[in-house]
C-alpha cells in the first residue's frame, strides 16, 4: 500500500518555534490529524519516490546524485549541523538545504507531518502556519 505524507519543514534547518508558536496552530493541527516531529539532530527530509533530481541553484545544472551522496555522507558526521558545500558545476558555495530538489526536499530538525491531504494544504495555509511558527516553511510532498 503506498502513501502519500505532506511534510511542513522550516527553511532553516535548526529551527524549532517555541511551544507556545506551536499551541497557535493547535486547532489546524487537530483538523488535519498532523503529526509534530522534534528531533536533536537534523535530518534530510525526503520527497520518496517523488525524487526526480536536483539542481544547482546557481548555474541550474543538474547535481550528480554520486556527488551528492558523497556530500550526504560528509554532512552526516555533523548530524547534517552544518551543511555547507561547494558545488561542482560552477564551484558556488551552498548548503546541501539550498540545492533545488525536484520535488521538494529540505533537512530540519522540527517537523509537521500530516498523511494523505497534500491537496487540502494550500499555499496560504504553509505561510499562515509559518506566521504562527515565527518561521518561513517548505511544503514538501512525499510519496511511499
């Protein structure tokens, strides 16, 4: 049986917003059975099988996923804490956070997941809950 996870991830990967940001979404929470993650370390959170590829923010080439794995490796000694990288395409200094992923992805130690209701989260939903979070969020849709 596959699934379908629509994952709410701020921007800046070590953020987490208080506890009371998070009571101020309490009842969206509710009305979309979400789940909230809080981890220690970051973590890259994934798209599944809705991965196609990556892109250099830069010059738009396409990222080669040997490199990136490597760097993914290099960035897990850290408990991805820091992700900076220099990408090889055209020798630009990023974060392995802002590479163009195709669909989106993004790494983030807090995290709101909520299953099979990507098409009722709308775009003004993420930046209201942002507002509330104190943070700007990236949608990122998963597929299982």
């Amino acid at each position: 049986m596959s699934a379908e996870v629509v994952k709410l991830i701020p921007t800046d990967p070590e953020y987490v917003p208080t506890e009371k940001c998070i009571e101020m979404i309490d009842e969206w929470i509710q009305r979309f059975h979400a789940q909230i993650i809080v981890t220690e370390e970051v973590r890259f959170i994934d798209q599944g099988a809705n991965f196609e590829k990556i892109i250099c923010p830069f010059c738009l080439s396409n990222i080669e996923i040997e490199w990136w794995q490597n760097q993914m490796d290099i960035a897990s000694e850290s408990s991805f804490h820091e992700l900076k990288t220099i990408t090889t395409c055209c020798n630009q200094q990023t974060t392995l956070n802002d590479l163009n992923y195709i669909w989106e992805a993004g790494f983030a130690r807090f995290t709101i997941e909520v299953l099979e209701s990507s098409s009722d989260i709308t775009k003004a939903d993420v930046l209201t809950i942002g507002e509330k979070l104190e943070c700007s969020l990236k949608k990122v849709i998963a597929h299982y």
